[in-house]
C-alpha cells in the first residue's frame, strides 16, 4: 500500500499547538520519513501556507473548532479555490458532533474524533488517499 | 180533623223519615211506627209498637236522651199548654239498632202532642261516616301541615286565603289576629311589606291566579336578608284546578353555605392555578439546570479531549524509547490511566449528547447482520485472545429502523462487555426474533452473571455490577449509553440472568422494517 517514492504530505490546522506537536513527533517515530508533516496553527496560516507553498500537501487535517476562523470557514475558502479543491480533507472534532460525521460523509473525505491515535490517523489517511486513486 | 188525619197519615206512609209516636210517661212505649222504619231497620211495625223505644237505644245515649227529654219537653208543655200549640224543640242525634244489630244515626226532633211524643227522624248515618272520614282525613292533613318545614298557604284562584299551616305563620311572622280575623288584604299587605321586590311577587301571583293549571318556582328576597324558595302547584278538585298550593321555604342558610362553597372552589381555583404556574416555572428551571448540565459536560468532555491528545499520542514513544525497565514500567501505568481517562471522557460526553433533547437520531432501514459482523470485526483481537466462540443466529434478511452509527455503538458495547466477563474457551450466543412490530436481540453469554439486585441497576450511570473491580477496561457508562440508544430509537433494553455465574443475556428491541414488495 505504501507508496515508496515519494513521501505523503500531511497539514494539520489546529490551533492547539501541542496537538501538532505531539502529532508530529509520533509521526515521526512511528513512519520515520514516510510522510512530511505540515502544521498550522489557524485558519489564515492555512491558507498563506497552501497559497505559498510550491507542493500542496496529499491531505489536509481540519480541526472545526478554532478561534477567529472556523474549521468550517477554513473549509469553504479551500473547496471555493480550484487550485485547492481536489486535496481530501479529514474533519478533527472534539465534540460529538453528528453534523461533523456526516460533513466528514459528505463534503470532506473523513472525519476523526478527538484524541486522536496516531495508528488510527495514519489508517483514515491511507483509506482515503486510497480511495482518491 | 178526618180529612187532616188522613193526610197526615199519608204524608207518614210515604216519606223517607222515620216517624214514630211513643207514650210520654216514665215508661214510654211506641204507640206507632211509619213503614219506613221496617224499611230502614228491619223490624216489623209490631215488633215496635208496645216496646219501650230504650230498648233500640244505644245504651250510653239512654241517659243523655232522658234528660234532654225530659227538660226540654217539660218546658214544651207548659207553653203549649199556655199557648195550645205543637212545638219542637231543638234537634238532636242518638243512635238507633236495626233488626240485624247495625247501629243507625238520627237525627231527630221530637214534638209533644196532647200525651204522646211525636219523633221525626231522619237517617244520617252516612253523612256521620263520611264526616268520621273527614275528620280523620282533616286531623291528617293538619298533623303534616304542621309537621311539614315548609310554610304552606293554600288560596283560591281569585287570590282569597284558604288555608294555612304553624310554619308558614311562623316563616312570615304573621300576627294571630290577621290570621284568626281572616283578614285576607291585611296578610296580603304583610306578607308583600316584607320582601325586596313585592310588586314583582304581586304580578306573579296574579299570574298564577289567571293560569290555575301553572306550576312555578322562583327565589324571594327578603328586606330582612333572609331568602326564601317559592313553589306553587294547583290544587285540583275534581279534576279542575280550583286552588293553589304556595310552598315557602327558607333557604338563607342553605344560600349562605352555597355561597361559601362557591367562594372556596375560586379560592382553590386561583390557588390551583398559581401552584401550577410554579411547577411550570419550576418544571422550566429544572430543565434549563438539566440543558446547562448536558452543555456543561459536552464542554468539558470537549476541553478535556484536547490536552489527552498528546499525552495518548507521546507516552508509547517515550515507553519505547526509555532504556530502563523501571521507568517503562511507570510509563505503562501512565499509559493506562490516560487511556481509561480518555475512555471515560470519550463515553461521558457521549451520554450527555444522548441526553441532550436537540440530538436527533436517524431512522433508518439498516441490515442487522452487517451491524453485528461488523462489531464483531471491532472486538476481534479480544475475541481471538480469549478463544471466544461467537455463535450467530441472525437472518440475513432481518431490517430494522435504526441509526446506524448509534446501533454499532450499541453492538460494541454489548459485545464488549459479552467478551469482557465471558471465561476463556466459552461460547456467546446472538439471536433475533421478529414480532411482526419489533425486533428482539438477544446476546447471551456464559460469563459471571448478575443478582436481580446488579439487574436493577446496571443501566444507572457509573454503576459497576462488581464495585471492587477498578479495572481500566470498564467506564461504567457503556449501558447507560446502550439504554439512551434504544430508548431513543423507541425500543426497550433489559438483562436478564440465572444468577451468578450462570451468565447474563441481554436483550433489546428495535422497530421492525417491513418489506412490501
């Protein structure tokens, strides 16, 4: 399943910076150079990255609930974006929030419930990068 | 005088009064009875005539009679022996025996003419029955008149007092002498002075004078303050209505206490109403307290669930990457005491999302053999470790109306919990049986089993059959979560066991789906 030449870039947004932190350090251990880890800490620094960098990444890691803009605004600006627009999205949300699950159904690719198991993110990622294919 | 004594005897012959003559002495003796007495009593004249007219007499009368006789006849022959003239004196009554022992009543004069005594009587012994029956029919109606609590007046049908009974004296104070005077305008004039709106009551009776065949009711009002009850019915005589029957009643005291009632039934009314008004407003507060509860959980859940994140993700990282047994061992402990951290909040807020009214729940038609494959999928590491055998009963065809993420939910945690408290090398048995409306599950394991007591509570929340067990694996809240699921999905949960360790089945019921086509 592991696609061996090129690693997978991976952005998280999420406002709690030990979330990324933590996140990518059992990335790192776990899957070594496997995959490139990219984290924002809002929605705006999102989106100045995904306008500035020169790869985009496979998948994006949308945590809903942020301050000044929402998971769900952050959302729309990168579906409104043709450039942006294929790049699958997994939801992150504390709550359990039905309207989470069944956007994750609909709009985005996944959605994942707060805390987060690194085996567990890693499985959701493969499924729907496999899926894109 | 030949001509007048014929005629005379014939007037005797054939009138219907008794005519006799007796001898006036102290030993009278009938000289001559008329036919009607053979008619009346039965004797032939000779069995009269020659007697001593004491003999037929009622034997308490004799002695009156005598006297009367003898005084007044006396009297009588004196004058007519002045005045030479037939006399009568006053009639009287006495009581005759006919031939067959019946007493007859007379009524009787008696005339002295020359030395004999002439008696004309007539018979009024049925004019004496029927006033006897009258009497007693009259000293009944005076005895109920007077014993009755309702005044009663009795006037003709031109408004003229006709009788009267003590109560209704009494109810209108009305004073002897207008009533023993018969002063008709006079009680009129007393009876209308004394209440609130005599004229009104003066039309009314004119009315009922007009219409003899009325029967009515109506409230009198007093000026005093008492109220009285009116009914007024006809009087028929014969078949007419010829008077009218007032009926007075005072009903001031029963007016009061109905106006007491009435003035309590608002009263608790009101009361009624404003105590429900609390429990409304209280009923709200409990509510709103129970929203902020739920709110206040989910926030914290949620708060909690972020700073849980990095210690999950690290702590296998830095386990694996300490060189000591020692601090591995502290970092094992670590690592499990956040993961049931995670659990319990992961659970908690779950249930206060369940709990919350706003969570809406789909319904709809899901395969209930995937669901279970798949929750069987969920626990297959626990399963293979414990040598579990999972014998499943479920038709393939069985649907029923459920969210499907809720039902897998409920699936695990009853898997779970089958698997959990199930033996090593034992069997867990799933079943559902359709009953037309709904379907019932059934999961039955061979594990340690419940009291009837552990029954009763196992679906409270943070309640644990076995409270000495603190082990990480359980949160407590798994069957709350179970109940919440069904009762939401509008179907019933329960345990049942044979005692402990004689394994548990659960079992609960889901809408059934029906398929028509």
């Amino acid at each position: 399943m592991k696609d061996t030449s090129k690693p997978k870039r991976i952005m998280m947004v999420d406002d709690k910076k030990d979330q990324c932190s933590s996140i990518s350090i059992a990335l790192n251990d776990k899957y070594g150079d496997d995959y490139i880890f990219i984290s924002a800490d809002s929605g705006k620094k999102c989106l100045l990255l995904l306008k500035e960098s020169e790869e985009l990444p496979d998948i994006i890691i949308l945590d809903l609930m942020m301050p000044e803009m929402s998971g769900w605004e952050v959302f729309d600006k990168i579906r409104d974006n043709p450039d942006w627009r294929q790049i699958p999205i997994i939801f992150l949300t504390a709550r359990t929030d039905r309207i989470a699950e069944t956007a994750g159904e609909f709009f985005g690719n996944d959605f994942l419930q707060k805390p987060i198991g690194i085996e567990d993110l890693i499985k959701r990622i493969d499924k729907v990068l496999n899926k894109k294919k | 005088m030949q001509i007048s004594e014929n005629k005379y005897r014939l007037i005797a012959e054939n009138t219907s009064d008794l005519i006799c003559t007796t001898t006036f002495s102290s030993k009278p003796v009938y000289t001559y009875v008329s036919p009607s007495y053979k008619k009346l009593l039965g004797y032939e004249p000779d069995e009269m005539i020659g007697k001593n007219p004491f003999e037929f007499m009622h034997p308490d009368e004799r002695e009156k009679i005598t006297l009367l006789l003898k005084k007044n006849l006396r009297i009588k022959n004196k004058q007519s022996l002045n005045k030479k003239e037939t006399e009568h004196f006053e009639r009287y009554e006495s009581q005759i025996k006919s031939k067959s022992g019946k007493w007859y009543y007379l009524e009787n004069t008696a005339n002295l003419i020359g030395d004999e005594i002439l008696f004309i009587s007539k018979d009024i012994t049925e004019s004496k029955h029927l006033e006897e029956k009258f009497a007693s029919i009259y000293a009944l109606t005076e005895a109920t008149l007077n014993s009755i609590e309702n005044g009663i007046l009795v006037i003709d049908n031109k408004g003229k007092v006709l009788k009267n009974n003590a109560k209704f004296e009494e109810l209108w104070h009305i004073p002897k002498e207008i009533i023993e005077h018969k002063e008709n305008e006079k009680l009129i004039d007393f009876i209308l002075d004394q209440i609130i709106n005599p004229e009104q009551f003066k039309t009314k009776i004119k009315k009922l004078c007009n219409n003899p065949e009325i029967y009515s009711q109506d409230i009198l009002n007093f000026k005093d303050g008492r109220i009285f009850e009116r009914f007024s019915r006809p009087v028929f005589i014969k078949g007419t209505p010829s008077a009218r029957l007032l009926s007075f009643r005072d009903i001031t005291e029963r007016k009061k206490t109905e106006k007491e009632i009435q003035k309590t039934q608002e009263l608790l009314q009101q009361m009624n109403e404003k105590l429900e008004i609390k429990v409304k407003d209280r009923t709200s507060d409990i509510e709103k307290l129970l929203r902020q509860k739920d709110e206040f959980v989910n926030q914290l859940g949620h708060d909690l669930k972020n700073p849980l994140g990095p210690l999950i993700q690290l702590l296998p990282i830095l386990k694996k990457d300490v060189p000591d047994e020692k601090s591995k061992g502290i970092i094992e402990i670590l690592i499990r005491n956040v993961t049931h951290m995670k659990n319990l909040v992961t659970k908690t807020v779950q249930l206060a999302h369940l709990n919350s009214p706003s969570t809406t729940i789909c319904s709809d038609n899901i395969n209930l053999l995937n669901e279970i494959v798949m929750a069987l999928e969920n626990n297959s590491q626990s399963l293979i470790k414990q040598n579990i055998t999972i014998i499943n009963n479920i038709h393939e065809n069985i649907m029923v109306k459920a969210d499907e993420i809720y039902l897998i939910e409920l699936f695990n945690n009853l898997i779970n919990n089958a698997v959990k408290y199930s033996p090593n090398g034992s069997t867990i048995t799933i079943n559902a049986i359709d009953d037309e409306e709904f379907i019932t599950t059934s999961i039955k394991d061979n594990g340690m089993g419940l009291t009837n007591a552990q029954i009763s509570h196992i679906f409270d929340e943070f309640y644990k059959a076995d409270s000495s067990r603190h082990d990480f694996e359980s949160s407590g809240l798994g069957l709350p979560i179970c109940k919440r699921i069904v009762d939401k999905q509008g179907g019933r949960i329960w345990a049942e066991s044979e005692g402990l360790g004689k394994g548990s089945t659960f079992y609960f019921t889901l809408p059934s789906v029906k398929i028509n086509k």
